[in-house]
C-alpha cells in the first residue's frame, strides 16, 4: 500500500464514517442501525463543550469571509420561474447569512466532514420532492425519507449542521419561526462549499417546507448507472449533462463506503479502472459489503477543488457513477468526458458552472404557502 493510501486509510480508522455518498446503492447494503434524527442525544446543537472529533490527517482550509470573493448573481439564462429571491428575508430577517453561516462554521470546526455531509443532504432533499427539506422529518413509524434504505449512510453531522443553523436563526427574535428549513438548507450548502475553499453565490430564497416525507419517494440516482442512465434522470428534473458532470463535482468532498465501491473489484475489477488504483481500493475494502471501511474520494477531502475531475482522467474515480463521466462512450458519454476535461484544467470554469447548477437544483420542486409551511422544528411537521 503506496503512502497516500496509508495516510488516507488511517485517517478514516480515526474518524469513522466520513461522509455518504451522493448517489444511492443499487444493491442492499448490510443492515445496522442508523442513528434517528428524532433522538436528541445524536441531534444535539454544537456546544462549546463538545470535543471535536479526531482529526489526525485533516485540515480545514482557512477561514473565508464572505467579502473574500464577490457573490455571484444567479445565471440569468436559467429562467427563474419559481418566485424565489436572492433578497427575500432582507426585512424579515436581516442576519439570516450570518446567522447559518456562523453554524456552518462552528459545526465544521467541531466535526470536518459536516461540510461534505452537509452538501449532499441539499442534493438528496432536492432531488426527491424539490427542495422542501422533506428529508429532515422524522415519522415515528419510520416511513419517511431519511429512513429509505438509498439515504441510511447519509452522515448525521449534515443533519446537525442544520438544526444547528436553525437554532441560532430562531434565537434571534426577529428572525424566529420566520425561516423555512428548506432556506437554511440552501444555504447551509452554500457555505459548506465556500467555507471549504471552493465558490460563492447568492442564493436563491423563499422556499416553504414540505407537509410530509415518505419513503417510498425516494428514487435516486445509482452508483452503477452509466452517463445515459444518469442522464435520464438529471433530464427529468430539467437539468444537464454540464449540471451532472458540475454536481459530481461535490465529490471533491468527502468520501464513501467501501459497499459502494465494491462492485466494482468483486467478483472481478472493473476495467475502467486504473489497475493500480484498484488494487489500492481493493486494499482499504478487502472483503465485499464492510459497511464501516471508507474511500476518499480524491486526496483534497476537505477542500473544494477541481482535483475530483484530475482523478477521473487518470481512471481513478472512487465510484462507477463518477469514472462513467469520462468512459462512457455514448453521444452524452462523449459530451460529459469534454466537460470533465475542461474542468480539470480549468478550476474557475468548475466553479462558474457548479455556482450555476447549484442554482438550478435550488429551483426544484418549490413549496408556496399554498402547499408547505414554515416549520418550528424541522424535523417534524407542524
């Protein structure tokens, strides 16, 4: 095992489950226990008492001020139809940004995988029911969202961050009950990205929560699915193969279990895969189906960078769903392969075009007053 994989495989010993994966498993993983987002023992708000978890291995990259870098406006070019603004709580509540992004902050000092855990709780909820934080109710007889097998190794440090946020936001009197959780999502993932180096943007607000979650409406992409399968689904949601291939991008954070990756070295390696690299997974993930063994999705786990899109040139992507953005041969497959070569030659390109698809995952599936609600607590309906 060369050094990198040592260095990588001893900091997910230490600390444990860094993050899930974006896309859901097509096969059933081995059952255990998830922690319940209603138990207040593994929801607890950040404390200044709470010991961060071992880090040895992981740095968080420097504080960023939102001033650092211009907030960009929406892409104009994607109409926004959803009655949705950028300036919508400016007299409701004026300190929501910093209200979140102090949260965020305070949760990724506390925990260094929240960023990543948090990110891929937005793309979840969005692309499920829209983004309407149906992803964040708990029912008491389980049947809800979070408890569909396709979300169960979503981390909860994404889950905390949130609730997190929407303590400090309904602290402040003017701000209380005022905010939809589904907003503090959107932006909760904004600040995830950008306090991990990567953009900035103004995001786009107003959004209710849903009324209910069930689990039988989940239906994710898979990680065995290749760019035309991907894409049947991303085009069903008014989204592209640009959008797929900058959403994908999110895996410049955070990594997945070994149950997603296995399929592709038993019983026999894929061979889109670099055969060095396999035998180093194959080394982090020995036996098929170990729930509790982790892979980095690229070396920079806590950074945002365009690094993610130099490992699927060398034939070095973690999961099928990723490599496929390079190998797969159809008309799409091609396209996306131009666009993963852009990418990784061109950071700022990465950065423009996920801004922009982040935008448009926002716009999913909006709720109004007519068809959701402003939750008190977010993980139950009012």
């Amino acid at each position: 095992m060369n050094t990198l994989v040592q260095i990588l495989f001893l900091v997910s010993l230490l600390v444990g489950a860094i993050a899930e994966c974006p896309y859901s498993n097509p096969e059933t993983p081995p059952s255990s226990e998830t922690p319940s987002p209603s138990s207040s023992e593994t929801y607890a708000p950040p404390t200044s008492e709470t010991p961060p978890p071992p880090t040895s291995g992981i740095s968080l990259p420097p504080t960023l001020s939102p001033s650092s870098a211009p907030a960009p406006e929406p892409e104009p070019s994607k109409t926004n139809k959803t009655g949705l603004s950028t300036d919508y709580y400016a007299n409701i509540c004026p300190n929501l940004e910093i209200l979140v992004q102090g949260a965020v902050k305070g949760m990724m000092t506390q925990s260094p995988i929240s960023a990543a855990a948090t990110l891929r709780l937005f793309f979840h909820d969005c692309f499920v029911t829209g983004c309407d934080a149906s992803l964040m109710i708990t029912n008491a007889n389980g049947d809800d969202e979070r408890h569909n097998g396709e979300n169960k190794f979503l981390r909860v440090d994404g889950y905390n961050t949130i609730l997190a946020a929407k303590a400090a936001v309904d602290a402040d009197p003017q701000c209380a009950n005022k905010v939809s959780c589904s907003d503090i999502m959107a932006l909760a993932a904004r600040d995830s990205v950008f306090l991990s180096g990567g953009p900035t943007w103004k995001v786009e607000l107003g959004r209710y929560d849903s009324l209910a979650s069930r689990a039988s409406d989940v239906d994710l992409p898979l990680t065995t699915e290749n760019v035309p399968e991907l894409m049947k689904r991303f085009s069903a949601q008014g989204l592209s193969v640009t959008d797929l291939v900058a959403l994908s991008g999110g895996h410049t954070l955070g990594a997945t279990s070994c149950v997603f990756v296995d399929p592709r070295l038993y019983p026999s390696v894929d061979p889109t895969l670099d055969p060095g690299f396999a035998s180093q997974l194959m080394s982090t993930c020995p036996t098929w189906g170990n729930p509790d063994s982790f892979i980095f999705f690229d070396q920079t786990v806590t950074t945002f960078d365009n690094n993610y899109y130099l490992m699927l040139q060398q034939n070095k992507g973690v999961l099928f769903s990723d490599e496929t953005l390079y190998t797969d041969t159809s008309s799409q497959g091609i396209e996306s392969k131009g666009i993963v070569n852009k990418f990784a030659t061109d950071q700022n390109a990465f950065f423009t075009a996920f801004v922009d698809s982040m935008v448009a995952l926002g716009r999913l599936g909006v709720k109004t007053v007519a068809t959701g609600e402003i939750r008190k607590d977010c993980l139950l309906a009012n």
